[in-house]
C-alpha cells in the first residue's frame, strides 16, 4: 500500500480504501511495509466493551427517511448478533457519532471518545449504514483478506489509478478473522465493478456460481454473524458449543444452535450426538483400574487401546460393550 497519503485530522488517521479510518498504529499493524515485515503482528481493533455500543444521531443533518435507515441498521446488528446500541449520554468516553460528511467512512473498531461515522447524501442506506457499522464494530473489507487469491482474482488492469490501493490485501496475520473462511456474500465485501475505470469487473470469483453474490448483500451474511458472534463472545455462558451444532452452524446469543438461511434460521437437523460416559462393567475392571494398565481389546476385529486410571475406574467408548453397558 502507498504511504503517500496524508494522516488527516486532530486524531491522525488515514483514510485507507475510501471509507476506513486507521491510526497510524492500526495502519502499520494491518499493512505490510519494508519497516515492519519484522515487528510482531497484533490485533489492531478494539471491541466495544460488553458488545454494548452508545450513539448519537445529528438529527438535523438527516431526513426523516435517512434517519429511519439508520436506525434500522442498527435494529439488524441486535436482531441477528448480541450487540447492543443506546442513546449517548452527556460526557460519554466512548460512543459513536452519526454525522453528514463527505463521502461514507468509519473507524476501525473503538478508538477513541466521539469517533464519527460519516453519511454522505447517498451513503444514508441501511445497507451502506450496515458496512461502516461493521467497520466500526471491528471488521475489515472481505476481499482484503490475505487469503483472498484463492477465492476471487482482482484485475487491477481494470481499477481506476486512484483506487488501485482499495484492493491490496492485508498482511498474514494482520488481523484475527476467527477461523471464518471466505465470504463472498458478506456486507463488506465489494462488488465485481467496484471503482472500474473502464466498466469491466474488478473483482472476479474464482468459483463462478459465486460471482452474484459479491457486493449484493442487504443486511449481515451468516458468516458475518458467526464471526461478530465469536469477536464479542455471544455465546458466553452457553451449555452448548459450536462443534455440537450441525454442518457449519454456531450456537447464538440465545444457545441455540443456528445454521445459513435468511440470514440465519434455526438448524432443522438433528445436534451433532454427544459422546456417551459409560460405566464399569468388564469384570476385570476393578483389577485394571488398581493396576492403572493399559489394555488392548479386541472385539469384532476392531482395537481399541484404553487407559485405565485409578480416579477414574474403569472406562471406555459407549459403543464397545465389552467395557461399557450403562450408559450415563
């Protein structure tokens, strides 16, 4: 990425592909430079404590209907996500500030006290209002990923010379997207002729079935959720996890387990079944857990090695009666 660009206003921070403030600090941590392919990579965001994020609207800079749009947004992130919006009080440290600007641009994460998202005359959308939530929320552009050359191929030839930075990918480990794959449909990810200089796409999927999905979203993609889901730990204090939700669903602010729909539905398949404990059974139980051996039993040409340890009695798989017949 160049560094040609100014750091603007009292804050210091960059405008980094049209609508992403950075600090100096995030700048360094996400972008691969000659000066710090060598320093320690770290997490550049900065989450809203608690998942709980105060605002204030310039009412007299909106219309009725844009104000509607903006609410409305927010209304999306509480539906689907354990992230909560509220009016602003007084002298707030840190809260969001809903202005008219220039064009349509955002924070990256909570970094500092009455950080503004700027809405443009057509930037005041809820789609548009979505996306600089997100980025306001913690997350980056999708087709920025480093892993991104697997999925979609930027045809530079065709960006216009002004945005050919808007699509450098961030640097290997510069940012944390929680072991969630690539999402084509998700609310950050740009469309095939964004800032085309020739009206020739920019972005093309590799995956071809996929191409109609990149820029099109209205709301959150379910991957969008999942990876809010696990940053801001909505799942906190649930019984159930992730691995015993079916497919790729993850379990939701409510503990139940959600999988892809409109955006997401309530899995309809069956949870993944849970390990069976079983107890003593074998006669030589009580000698194997005194002696804590090792055993190798064979039944129906299947092996299975067990540790028998003597806090424990004796143990096994629920499936393998010759050790396990009660099942608890």
């Amino acid at each position: 990425m160049s560094t040609d660009n100014e750091f603007l206003g009292d804050n210091g921070t960059l405008l980094v592909e049209l609508d992403m403030r950075l600090t100096k600090e995030q700048w360094e941590a996400i972008y691969e430079t000659p000066q710090n392919k060598r320093k320690a990579i770290t997490d550049a965001r900065n989450y809203w404590t608690g998942g709980l994020v105060p605002f204030t609207v310039d009412i007299n800079a909106f219309s009725n209907e844009e104000l509607l749009q903006i609410i409305a947004a927010t209304k999306d992130y509480e539906k689907y996500t354990c992230i909560k919006f509220r009016n602003s009080y007084n002298g707030e440290k840190f809260h969001i500030r809903f202005v008219r600007g220039r064009g349509c641009s955002s924070s990256i994460g909570r970094v500092w006290r009455g950080q503004t998202i700027d809405l443009g005359k057509l930037c005041a959308r809820k789609s548009i209002v979505i996306h600089e939530i997100g980025h306001a929320l913690g997350l980056y552009h999708e087709h920025n990923r480093p892993d991104r050359d697997k999925y979609v191929q930027v045809l530079f030839q065709n960006v216009a010379p002004f945005a050919k930075s808007n699509f450098e990918k961030v640097r290997p480990n510069g940012v944390d997207y929680h072991g969630i794959p690539y999402d084509y449909s998700s609310i950050m990810h740009y469309g095939a002729t964004a800032f085309t200089r020739n009206g020739k796409k920019t972005i093309q999927a590799k995956f071809k079935a996929k191409e109609h999905l990149m820029g099109r979203s209205t709301t959150l993609s379910f991957l969008d959720i999942k990876l809010l889901h696990r940053m801001y730990n909505c799942s906190k204090g649930c019984e159930k996890k992730d691995s015993d939700c079916p497919g790729i669903g993850f379990v939701n602010k409510d503990c139940q387990c959600v999988c892809p729909g409109e955006p997401i539905e309530i899995c309809k398949s069956p949870e993944k079944p849970k390990k069976k404990k079983c107890e003593d059974f074998h006669h030589s139980c009580s000698f194997w857990a005194a002696q804590a051996i090792v055993t190798n039993i064979a039944r129906a040409g299947l092996q299975k090695k067990n540790v028998i340890r003597i806090q424990y009695g004796c143990y096994g798989i629920a499936e393998n009666p010759v050790i396990c017949a009660v099942h608890r």
